[in-house]
C-alpha cells in the first residue's frame, strides 16, 4: 500500500502570507495527487486534483505543484477564510489520505 | 447545483448492520461513478468503496472488503452502502461523493455512524 506523509501537522500563518504544505508518497504516483479543504464542521472540499488543475470556483491563490513523490499545496496571499484542515490524497493506486494540516491564522 | 444528501446513519450495536443512502441530484447522476468516503471522530480520512456508472464494477479496500457493499439505482439518482458485521473501529461520518475521473469532486454532509454496545 502507498503512504502519504503530510507536512507540517499545524501551522500558524498571518493574512497575507505564503503558505506551504507539503506531502510526500511512498512510491511513484505520478501525477495523481489532489488536495483538499476541510472548515471545521463542514466536508471536505477539492481544491487540486491531479497535481495542479484548479477545481471548479476554487480562487487562484491555491496552486499545486509536484510530480512523483513529492507535492506541495500553496496558497499564495493567505486569507481569514483559508482557515481550515488541508489533505492530501493519492489515487494513483487505490486511494490513501494524508494525515492532514491544521491551519490557523496567528 | 450538484447535491447529495446522505441519510440513514445512527447508533448500532457491534456485529449488526446498516444500510446508508445518498441522494442525488443537480447533475445526471448515470454518467458519474460514484464513492463513499469516511471519517471517524477527530481522525483522517479513509476512502470506503466505490463504483462504476452501470454498478457493474465495485472496489473496497481490505478493511470493508466482504462486509460492506456499494449499490446504485440510476433510475432514483441513489447511491447506497450496505454495512454488515460492523465493529466499533467503523464509527465515523461517512460521506458520499461523486467522482471526476478518479478524484472526489463533490461531497455531500455526511451522515454519522457509531457502533457501540
């Protein structure tokens, strides 16, 4: 089975501010990496899907990055809103979750 | 506006079974393949099954294979999850979500399983 192994954990942010989480996989998944946006209470949300395509309505400050094993979500001019659990996720064999980054703003 | 709205979750003692709906509308649900994913409290995610437009084809990981099953009705636009023989380490909120190409693209609210004596 493939492990995803998401990074940092929690991380404190300011508005306006460059942010970066990143997951690496255990195998080669090629591109088949998406990111996800989970606010407190609510289901989750795709933001990335394979790599770097931007879901429908999703704003510009997210982008994705990465081929193989390492993959990086940025969301390039924080807002209040951003606020939330971000996951990774892998379907290039299966489908395995990253352990998530709990983002807040500092 | 693609919906789904899952119902159907509850308590449930160890050992007994359960069967989950979806309902969905907003698109022409025949056309997509369609999932379940879950979350149990306070934990990450864990994708549970999915299946093809017909239902002809269905997947699970090895931690439900043989207990749960995922069915379909495209004539009601309804997506379903049959769990059987459940145990406490299945309590979670378990979502239904309709793919694009293999990514889970739309979620619905979840609806809450626990299994507790």
């Amino acid at each position: 089975d493939i492990q995803m192994t998401q990074s940092p954990s929690f991380l404190s942010a300011s508005v306006g501010d460059r942010v970066t989480i990143n997951c690496k996989a255990s195998q080669n998944i090629n591109k088949y990496l998406d990111w996800y946006q989970q606010k407190l209470g609510e289901a989750p949300k795709l933001l990335i899907y394979n790599t770097n395509s931007l879901h429908t309505g999703i704003p510009s400050r997210f982008s994705g990055s990465g081929s193989g094993t390492d993959f990086t979500l940025t969301i390039s001019s924080l807002q209040p809103e951003d606020v939330a659990t971000y996951f990774c996720l892998q379907h290039n064999s299966g489908y395995t979750f990253g352990a998530g980054t709990k983002l807040e703003l500092k | 506006e693609v919906q789904l709205v899952e119902s159907g979750g509850g308590l449930v003692q160890p050992g007994r079974s359960l069967k989950l709906s979806c309902a969905a509308s907003g698109f022409t649900f025949s056309n997509y393949y369609m999932a379940w994913v879950r979350q149990a409290p306070k934990k990450g995610l864990e994708w549970v099954a999915t299946i093809s437009t017909s239902g002809s084809r269905t997947y699970y990981p090895d931690s439900v294979k043989g207990r749960f099953t995922i069915s379909r009705d495209n004539a009601k636009s309804s997506l379903y999850l049959q769990m059987n023989s459940l145990k406490s380490e299945d309590t979670a909120t378990y979502y239904c979500a309709r793919l694009r190409w293999s990514s889970f693209a739309w979620w619905g609210q979840g609806t809450l399983v626990t299994v507790s004596s």
